[in-house]
C-alpha cells in the first residue's frame, strides 16, 4: 500500500512548508489585519491547498523510487525482466496506454504504480512477489495497477485531496482565529492576532490533516475495487485476480513505506476507517459477485 501514503506524507509536509511560507511572507498578517476576512481566507486556501496536492503529484514518481530503491529497467536482463516488459507492455496497449516505466525493488510481496500521468507512469513490483506467486497471478497484479493508471486515480487523488487541503488549512486559521481572540478577550482585540493564533494554526492544520486523511482512505479504498475489476476486464477473465488476492492472504505481504502504503497491491490494517485498502475477502467478494 505505497502510493497513496506517500502521496499524503508529501503533501503535508508540502501544505506545512507553504502555509510557513505564507506566514514569513507576511500573508496572514493581510487576511487578518481588519479582522479575518473569510473570503480572502478561502481563495488562499485554495490556492496552497491545490498547489500542495499538484506537488505532491509531480514528485509522486521520484518519490516512489527513492523510498523504494526501485529499479526501472531499461534493458531486460534475463527472463523475468523480459517478460514483466512484454506483460506491462501488452495490458498497457489493451488499456490504450503509453508503456509506463517498470521497476523492481527488494522486498516482500507488493507491487504500486504511481506517476503525475496516464502517460508519465511507473509501475513497480517486489522481488518477493515474482517470487512467491506464479507469471498467471502476477499478470493479475500488474493488470491491477495498470488499471489504476488507466482509471487516472492518481489525478482524481490529486483533485480530492486538494479539496480536503483548503478546508483543512480554512477550518485551521478560522479555529485558530477564534482561540487568539479567545485568549485576548480582556486585551485591545482591534491588533493583529498574537502568539495564539501562529501556534495553533499550525497545531490545527497537523490535527485536520490528519482527520482529513480518512476522507482520502475512504476514496482510495473504492479505487482498489475498480482497479481489480479493470484487472479482471484486462485479462479477460476473473479468476486470475482472485486468486492472486488469495495468495496475498496466505503470504506476508510486505509492508510498504508508510507514506506510500497506499499504492500497492497489498493493504488493510486494523484501523479501518485509515486504511487505504479494503479487507482482501471483501476484494475477493466483489470480483466473485460481478457478472
């Protein structure tokens, strides 16, 4: 589960980088100088909050090679590496898609794509995986993330988590607002907002943030569901999906980097409503009950 956790570590640290920024610069100061002006507010919200997702995105790739130490290959050099080309190559031609970039890294059983673009894609599979599933399963899994790339979920990602980011950073100076001006009740209130206010702005963001990461799991795991289907629509037939998700359950999937956990094939965990994977027996479910 790489991708999305990636993605959302990226853009808070981007939205926290901005939003500093923003405050050395001076603009704070101009949204609140005549008491907070919540139109202003909101434009400028926005403006971070879409500039940190679409950041995010365009790092999205190179990020995911560094925290992975993915391999791309260039040159196939041997059987294994010929044959996840030719396989990502004929799902990406069926899929009407450029031929992504294909990479390998070390580690248990996953896979991710990622990228900025349905033609400036990465998709990226284990040394644990080749090795634990047969070519039939795998071909199943590099559908399945071929399917993300070709349903552009990363975009749509992009464009949900920046909504989520100018509320985020809206509600943050709003509440952060009202506590400064709480605290100087008993002072001259006609001043800019004092120390309260720049602290608790950023505690604010931190905490909406995080709250706002649910509504982007929520999202995320409704994708697995229709990257799977496009797996299965891909290949031409259900089965091999399947039981690709079944050997997932049998295996220790191996655990991506946190804030990538999103993107891979493999997900779940025991907090449910911060997972960006649904349960594999719902997975399993959902393709065994479509028609």
């Amino acid at each position: 589960m790489k991708r999305v956790f990636l993605f959302l570590i990226t853009n808070l640290a981007v939205i926290l980088v901005l939003s500093f920024s923003a405050r050395l610069l001076g603009v704070d100061r101009f949204l609140t100088s005549n008491g907070l002006d919540l139109g202003m507010l909101l434009a400028f919200a926005a403006l971070i909050g879409f500039g940190g997702s679409f950041i995010s995105l365009l790092m999205s790739k190179t990020m995911a090679k560094w925290s992975t130490g993915a391999r791309v290959i260039l040159r196939a050099s041997n059987e294994d590496e010929s044959w996840l080309l030719n396989t990502v190559r004929q799902l990406s031609k069926k899929a009407d898609l450029a031929m992504p970039e294909v990479a390998i890294y070390e580690g248990a059983p996953n896979a991710f794509a990622t990228g900025p673009s349905r033609s400036k894609s990465l998709v990226a599979v284990s040394s644990g995986l080749l090795r634990s599933m047969d070519r039939k399963q795998v071909e199943a899994v590099l559908a399945h993330e071929v399917a993300h790339i070709q349903n552009g979920d990363m975009v749509t990602l992009t464009l949900i988590q920046g909504v989520v980011n100018t509320f985020v950073i809206f509600l943050a100076r709003v509440f952060a607002y009202a506590l400064d001006s709480f605290l100087r009740r008993d002072e001259d209130e006609s001043g800019s907002p004092g120390i309260g206010y720049w602290i608790s702005s950023i505690a604010f963001e931190i905490v909406f943030g995080i709250l706002a990461s649910i509504v982007v799991m929520y999202f995320s795991r409704k994708r697995e569901f229709r990257a799977d289907a496009g797996a299965a629509a891909l290949i031409g037939d259900r089965r091999p999906m399947i039981e690709a998700l079944r050997a997932l359950g049998s295996i220790d999937a191996g655990k991506l980097p946190k804030e990538m956990a999103a993107s891979g094939i493999a997900g779940g965990g025991m907090m449910a409503l911060f997972s960006s994977h649904p349960p594999l027996e719902s997975r399993i479910a959902a393709l065994e009950s479509a028609r």
